[in-house]
C-alpha cells in the first residue's frame, strides 16, 4: 500500500468522523432528552383515561352527565392533539432532511477544499526528503540532497501540469543542474497557473536570478522586470534589492543601483563585513553617477531643443 493510499484512508476516516458528529449534533434531543411523544404514546393515554372513566362511572363516583361531558372532552382533545403529534413527525423528517444535506455539504465542502489547496500527488517528493541528514566530522548534520530528479519531477509533471509547486521544484533541480533555459521556461509555467506562487517573492527573484544568468549580452536587462516584480510584493527584501542592484550595475542603471544599495547598507552594521563591500559598491556607483550626470544632462538639453 501506497503512502497516498494510506493518506487518503486517514482523511477519509477523519472525514466520517467529523459527519458523525454533525449528525450527532442533530440527533442530541432524541439521544439525550428522552423520548419524544408519539402518536401511539398519546392514543394510549387518551385510552386510558377513558377507562378512568368508565370505572369512575361504574363505581358511582360520577353521574352519567359528567361522564358523556369528560368522554366528549377527551375526544375533543384527541382530534386537537393528535394532528399536532403528525405535523412535528412530519417536522422531524424535515430535520432527518437538513442533517442529509448538511453533512454531504460539510464533506464535500472539506474535500474540495483539499482538492483546491492540496497536492496529495507530492507526497512521494516530500518523502523523498531526508529530515536526519549526514554527521560531519565537527558534529553538525549536513543537508541531504532530495531523493527524486528531474526526470521523476517530469513524469509527474505530465500527470499533473497544473501542480506549480511542482513546476518550482523542478526549476531548482535545473538551477543545480546550471540548465538556466529549462529552469526559467519551468518557473514560468508555475508562474502562468496564477497561483499561490504568483505572490511568492522567493519564486520570483529565483526567476530573475535565472534570466540573469543566461549567457546573452542582455540577460540583467531582461531580469530586471521580475525582480522588480518581487520588490513589489515584498519591498523589504534584502535579496531583492541585492538582486535589483547587480542589475543596475551590469545595465549602467547607476542611480537606481545607488537606492537600493543605500537601502541595503541601512540594514546592516558597519563593522560587518558585508557592510564594507557594500558601501564599496556604493561608492562606485556614485562615483559612475557623478560621471555620468553631466553626460546625461547634456543629452537631455540636446533633446529638449
């Protein structure tokens, strides 16, 4: 048995019980308040208190008179109750009704949920991974590599070509690989789903650092969009503005470059490493830009006239 067999065992056990308890939630009053009344329950007791009656009668306790008007009594009360007994029995397959319906909505409701979010199909991927990793030699564990490869990724991305997690796992394996074409066209079909990916940040600098790395003359200008993208959706993330700043500097794009670095040697200490090189880079970009102004300023008056 398959470890999605098993999952689907588990969720289709979970998923009964859940209807089980919507189905007890309707059920409480006849489990826990007694017994209902019944039309049998009330024809028995309108019986016997015609035979209270007619033992009253023989006995001599009352006339004749009070009997017929007592006998006429309880018969009045037999036609004005017992409809009343069939329009609840008819209320409680009413009710029999709403629980049916309540329960399919509740279990196909949690399943289309699942279907919508869910990706019982990666459970095998996700198996694959080692959680223990391997021993090194100064006691701390080294990061396993994942037990599938592109191949396997495919051949389930065949399957199921509507699994953008998917398509993002096995851009990864193309980055690895230094396939930058097949990991920029894989990251662009998790992309084109519109999914939840298409809000992830992280996916798209992985893009932009993939079209950047294309061996073209143009490959930082056609970056530039999606890390630009991944700056809108999170406008303080340090790898997206790194990511930006490298464009700029590879497209001569010097005051852009300067903003971001600037932005980034914001968050950093001074006495870091990091901090240094930065402001280096920085310092560069400047310089570049001071060079460049009056260039441009001529260019622009020239096109103004």
């Amino acid at each position: 048995m398959t470890s999605e067999i098993i999952f689907w065992c588990i969720a289709g056990l979970m998923l009964a019980a859940a209807v089980c308890f919507v189905a007890a939630a309707f059920a409480r009053t006849r489990f826990f308040c007694g017994e209902q009344t019944s039309e049998q329950a009330n024809r028995r007791l309108l019986n016997e208190e015609l035979d209270v009656l007619k033992k009253e009668r023989a006995a001599g306790l009352i006339s004749d008179s009070i009997y017929e008007e007592s006998v006429d009594d309880v018969r009045r009360r037999a036609l004005e109750e017992l409809p009343e007994v069939r329009r609840v029995q008819t209320q409680e397959k009413h009710k029999i009704a709403v629980m049916v319906c309540v329960c399919l909505f509740v279990a196909a409701g949690a399943l289309a949920l699942y279907l919508q979010i869910g990706a019982p199909g990666m459970i095998p991927f996700v198996e694959s991974q080692r959680t223990h990793g391997l021993m090194r030699a100064d006691g701390t564990l080294a990061a396993a590599a994942p037990q599938y490869d592109a191949k396997l990724m495919e051949a389930y991305l065949k399957r199921n070509p509507n699994d953008e997690r998917a398509w993002v796992l096995l851009a990864r394996l193309y980055v690895k690989e230094r396939s930058w074409s097949a990991a920029i066209a894989s990251y662009r079909s998790a992309l084109d789903l519109n999914g939840k990916v298409v809000h992830d940040p992280e996916v798209w600098i992985e893009y932009a650092a993939s079209i950047m790395s294309l061996p073209e003359p143009d490959a930082y200008e056609k970056g530039l969009p999606a890390a630009a993208k991944a700056l809108s959706l999170d406008e303080t993330n340090a790898n997206a503005h790194e990511l930006y700043a490298i464009a700029c500097l590879e497209t001569a794009r010097w005051k852009e470059a300067l903003e971001h670095l600037e932005y980034l040697l914001s968050r950093l200490h001074m006495d870091t490493p990091q901090y240094q090189k930065l402001a280096r880079t920085a310092a560069f970009a400047a310089q570049m830009l001071r060079a460049h102004e009056p260039a441009q300023n001529d260019a622009d008056k020239s096109a103004s006239q």
